[in-house]
C-alpha cells in the first residue's frame, strides 16, 4: 500500500496505524441455522460482514455510517440458473433477527427451483445488478458514490454458486465484502507553523474538498466459487466531494473532519485529484491551497485513516527543517 507523504509541501497525508479491531462478535459469521423441512423447501436466509482492514490485513474499526454483521439490516438477492435471470429479491432483517427473502415478483420464501438443479445467488447492499451474457455470463453491480457525505452507501457484495436444495438443507449463508474503500479524513498544523507564525495562536480551515475522484463505476462479481469481490471496470462521473464546509478552529492536535467515513470507489489517482483546503489567518480570508494526491491508491475493503497537516511552507511559502 503506497502511503502519500507530503513532506516536500509541508503538508502530510499520513496512513495512521493503531487503530483498535472491530469489537468482539461484531463481524463473526452467523451462527449456522437448522435446514428446513424438506417436504417444505424453505429458503432460509443468513448474513454477515467481513471486517474493514488494515494494509497489512488487519481488522480496523471506522467512526460510523459503515454496515457491520450487526448493523446489517437489508440487501437485494438474485438468483439464476444455466445463466438466465429468474427472480430478483428484497431481503430485510425481521423483529425476530430472522431474514425475509420476499421475490419482488410476488411469491414466497421457498426454494426457487423444484427439482434439485443448481442454482447462484448474487446480494448486494446498494447499486444495480447487471448481467453482461458473454464470456461466460459476467454478473456486476453498477455503483455511484453520492458526493455528500451524509447521504453515501456502504456498498458490499457477497455471492453463493451453484449449490442444490440437497447439499444447502434450503439455507444459503453470505458472507459479506466490501467493495468500497473507506477514506476517513483529520486534519492539524505543525507545532512550527503554530509558534514561529501564528504566535501561538490558531489556524481556521473553512472548506476542505477532495477534488477529481471516479464515483461511479461497475463491480464484477469474482470469478467460480465463493463471496469474495471482483474487478473494478468502467470509472467514470469525476466529481468533488466536499468534505466540510464549515469553519473549524485547527491546532497542533489532529482533529476529524465532520465528513465521517466517505466511501470511495477503489482506484489509483491520477494528477489531477487533490485536496483543496481553504482557511483563513488574522487578518486574512479567502486563502486556498492545494494538496496533490496524485498516485494515491485505494483499495476495496480497506480502511485509510488520513491525517492532512499544515505546515509553514503551504500557508506561508517559508523552509520548514523539521516533522511535524
């Protein structure tokens, strides 16, 4: 994982290791359900989410609005069989922590086929289902991330193939991933910038945007067996995300930017993505400043804490010789 250290302007984009694991139990598997009676053909739904990682493969927790096995309260579910789509499904948590598989055609929550033929499942938590029937018949979700921050999906896909009434007892068990990456953002000034130029005192940050990020794209699901995520294809719609627009009073300690955790379609940036920061000193408003983030990669299901800092080079065009 390439960190993206900004020493050269003073400004330090910084992975921040550290941060504790999921609580315990947050992100188990389910507990393995009874199969239905087979004179009934019950399909029985269970469900839960792998943890965000690390760059080394950690578990890592986030500071909200992200699905976990607890959290996770409905999907969509599609099933087909020798390649054609046959029913697409809602599938909501119940009072009872029981999931309702209920066909969007009608129908009830048996085992979509009589006979004992395999059949795939496909879940997701947001985006559209896609099936492209070449090459094999390549199932994807086309996804847009919306650029308030407020009002963002946690998109996770999770997929069981070929499997029989017999060999499942009617139930089907999803695991889970995250397709996105989730980018949470702090930001503080250097201890330099804060005596030797602001006299002690403090720097205001008004905006901060993150500028020329792909939020939209297509996710194929993963090649044979198993839940596991696929390609990213298709980047496209550009966009800012603008990650607060209201004035915060920065020191020497790293504070959150009021954004939370953003979800950011996996990719590598290219030069023209950036952060734009703008603040104001004494006396002085209206001042922008650009922060490269150019060749900064981002994975699916990984979690990046980002620390942006201030230094006096950026704001002041002065030598900085120290870390912050």
């Amino acid at each position: 994982m390439k960190h993206t250290k900004l020493f050269i302007a003073f400004v330090s984009i910084l992975v921040m290791l550290g941060v504790t694991s999921c609580s315990s139990g947050s992100d188990d598997e389910p507990t393995n359900p009874t199969p239905t009676n087979p004179t009934e053909r019950k399909l029985i739904i269970e469900a839960g989410a792998n943890s965000w990682l690390d760059e080394n493969g950690n578990a890592r927790e986030t500071r909200g609005a992200v699905i976990t096995t607890q959290t996770l309260q409905n999907f969509s579910m599609h099933w087909n069989q020798d390649g054609d789509i046959y029913a697409n499904y809602t599938v909501n948590r119940g009072s009872d922590g029981k999931w309702i598989p209920t066909p969007t055609n009608g129908g009830g929550n048996t085992w979509p086929v009589m006979d004992d033929t395999s059949v795939s499942f496909y879940a997701h938590t947001a985006g559209s289902f896609n099936y492209f029937n070449y090459n094999g018949g390549n199932r994807y979700i086309s996804f847009n991330s919306e650029e308030a921050s407020g009002f963002q999906n946690d998109l996770l896909l999770s997929k069981i193939t070929n499997v029989t009434y017999s060999g499942t007892g009617g139930v089907i068990w999803f695991m889970f991933d995250h397709a996105c990456a989730a980018v949470e953002f702090n930001i503080q000034i250097t201890n330099k910038l804060k005596s030797e130029k602001l006299n002690g005192g403090s720097l205001t940050v008004d905006s901060v945007k993150l500028k020329h990020i792909a939020s939209g794209g297509d996710c194929y699901y993963s090649a044979g067996s198993g839940n596991h995520i696929g390609e990213w294809k298709n980047l496209r719609d550009y966009t800012n995300y603008t990650l607060t627009q209201a004035a915060m009073t920065v020191g020497t300690d790293a504070q959150p930017l009021p954004c939370n955790t953003m979800f950011i379609i996996p990719q590598t940036l290219d030069a023209d993505a950036k952060l734009e920061v703008g603040y104001t000193l004494p006396g002085q408003t209206g001042k922008v400043t650009e922060i490269s983030l150019e060749n900064t990669k981002w994975e699916a299901g990984h979690l990046y804490p980002i620390n942006i800092v201030l230094g006096t080079k950026l704001i002041f065009g002065t030598t900085q010789t120290e870390n912050p």
